[in-house]
C-alpha cells in the first residue's frame, strides 16, 4: 500500500487517507495550521495601531484610484482637443 504524505502533519501516513482525515490528530492539525492566517493583529501591536494601519492601507488606496482616475481624465481631455482640430 502506497504511503500518503499529510500537509497538515507533517509526517507519512500509512492507512488509508479517508482513516487519517478521521482522526482527532489529524483534525487538530489542519485547525492548528489555519489558525495560523487568521486575520488577528499580531500579539505585540494593539487594537488601535491594527485599525488604524488598516484605515491607512484603505486611504491609500482611495487616493491611488482618485489619482489614476484624474490622469485617464487628463488623457481623455488630450485626445478631444485632437479630434476637434
């Protein structure tokens, strides 16, 4: 019988994989190892610096769309005053 490798494990398994993913080991580990991207601020920042890094990120990006917005424009008003000459 083939072996079969577990990500979650990490480590060679030898019964059938449908057994495996059964198991309360295996269980934990996959809910231990997508903890791990939970959207959690880390341990050694607060509340408030996780917010407002995230109001910041959300500015930013406001303000790159607002800017590309006024260059497109900026293009579209070139190409007007061509076509009307």
């Amino acid at each position: 019988m083939p072996k079969y490798y577990c990500d979650y494990c990490d480590k060679w398994i030898q019964e059938t994989r449908k057994q495996h993913i059964l198991t309360e080991i295996h269980k934990k580990s996959k809910e231990n190892y997508y903890e791990q991207f939970d959207n959690k601020p880390a341990s050694g920042v607060t509340e408030w610096e996780y917010t407002k890094s995230h109001e910041e990120k959300i500015l930013e990006k406001y303000l790159q769309e607002k800017m590309w917005k006024n260059i497109y424009k900026h293009f579209q008003v070139g190409n007007q005053d061509k076509k009307q000459s």
